[in-house]
C-alpha cells in the first residue's frame, strides 16, 4: 500500500472542506467518498482525517453553544484522544493561531448559520513593513515578529466565539460576534503596540467567505494610507 504524504492528504481533505464551503453538508456519504480517494493512499492516515474533521465539527456544535472556547476545547480534544491531525489540520504550524482550513469551516459552520441571531465581523490585517523586516533581519527574525502578532491578537480577541486566523504570510483574519466598531475600538488600541493596516466589514446575510474577504481586504488598502481603522 502506497503511504500518503502529508500534502496529498491535506488536498484532499481541502476538497471536501469546498463541499462545505457550497453550502452542502458532511454527510456521512461525503465522508464515505472522502475514505474511497484516500484509503488507496493509506488507510490510516485517512481515517485519522476524517476522525479529527469530525472531532472538529463537534468542538465547533459546541462552541456555537457557548460551552467553551476553540483553543482550550482543542487543547483537550487533542490531549484525551492524542488526535495530532486536528493540530496539523486546522492550526498554524508558525504562530500557534488558526489557519485558513479553519477559518473557512468556522465561517461557513458558526457564523452565517447564526446570523439571525447574532452580529458578526471580520478583519483583515496585513503587517506594514514586513518585507523589510525578512530583508534587514532575516526571515528568523520574521517568524519572530509574526508569532508575537498572533500572541498579541489572540490576547485580545480571546472570547467566546471569537477566532483569530493566519490567512497567509503577514496576513491576519479575526473573526468576532460583536459589531465592526467595537471590534474597531479593539484593533485600535492594538496600534499602539504594532504596526498594521486594517480593514472591518459586517457579515450580512447572502455573504460569502470570499465576498467578506474581499470588502476587508479593500478597506485594509485605505488604511495603509491612513493608517487607522477603516471600514466596509
């Protein structure tokens, strides 16, 4: 049996997060699809996949709940059941926050099913200055600087609810059930300890997790101009 890389597993396991991404639900047949593709590859390997989606899918049920918060419901899930998949998964290897895997399953499993019921919004954060860090000081250096960002975001967006993601490179998402002025307020006091650029925008029904992005990320270009907070 050929052993699947830890790449090939996670293309994978990407497309079926597309599935949920369509509005469709992970059912067990789509699990069933997933196994078939992959347990050629190994049959190990692919089980353990498809055990921490759906150990994630039940943090996730609980979270909505407000029974706890990601990163402690993690902390346990994986030191019970020892699933070191749901790390490699849905955590940045570098910073220690969420990745885009999680993001997009968090988006499209918390946030617009509850729209009805609560507020939610979203930052796009881009660090200034970045490349002449890595350029000046090295990438060391660099990684350095990224990790106490995500520290520090995590710091203050640490509540129920709330999930801080490194969407790639300097690039940050914060998600939070709470309005785009008081998540402003928040990202503002963190301007007095980093340099960033900066955009917020409100989740509204009939959005999708590209259409937010896209309204943050153009708002986060005008703050690198201005340099505060700016909305969409």
């Amino acid at each position: 049996m050929k052993t699947a890389t830890l790449e090939s597993v996670l293309r994978g396991f990407e497309a079926l997060l597309s599935i949920i991404e369509d509005g469709r639900s992970p059912t067990p047949e789509v699990y069933a699809e997933y196994y078939e593709k992959a347990s050629g590859r190994c049959e190990t390997v692919a089980l353990a996949v498809i055990e921490s989606f759906q150990a994630f899918g039940k943090l996730l049920e609980e979270v909505i709940e407000g029974e706890c918060r990601l990163s402690q419901k993690l902390a346990e899930l994986v030191g019970k059941r020892g699933l070191t998949f749901a790390v490699e998964l849905f955590k940045d290897c570098l910073t220690g926050v969420w990745n885009r895997r999680a993001l997009s399953y968090y988006f499209a499993k918390v946030v617009l099913p509850t729209l009805s019921e609560r507020t939610w919004s979203l930052a796009f954060i881009d660090l200034n200055n970045f490349k002449k860090i890595n350029d000046t000081y090295g990438h060391l250096e660099g990684d350095r600087v990224l990790r106490e960002f995500a520290q520090l975001l995590s710091g203050a967006f640490s509540g129920k609810g709330e999930l801080v993601c490194r969407y790639g490179g300097d690039e940050f998402v914060v998600v939070s059930p709470c309005s785009p002025k008081e998540m402003g307020r928040k990202l503002e006091e963190l301007l007095a300890f980093s340099d960033f650029a900066v955009g917020v925008t409100a989740v509204s029904p009939g959005d999708s997790l590209s259409s937010v992005i896209d309204r943050a990320d153009r708002a986060m270009y005008r703050s690198k101009k201005t340099r505060k907070v700016e909305y969409a």
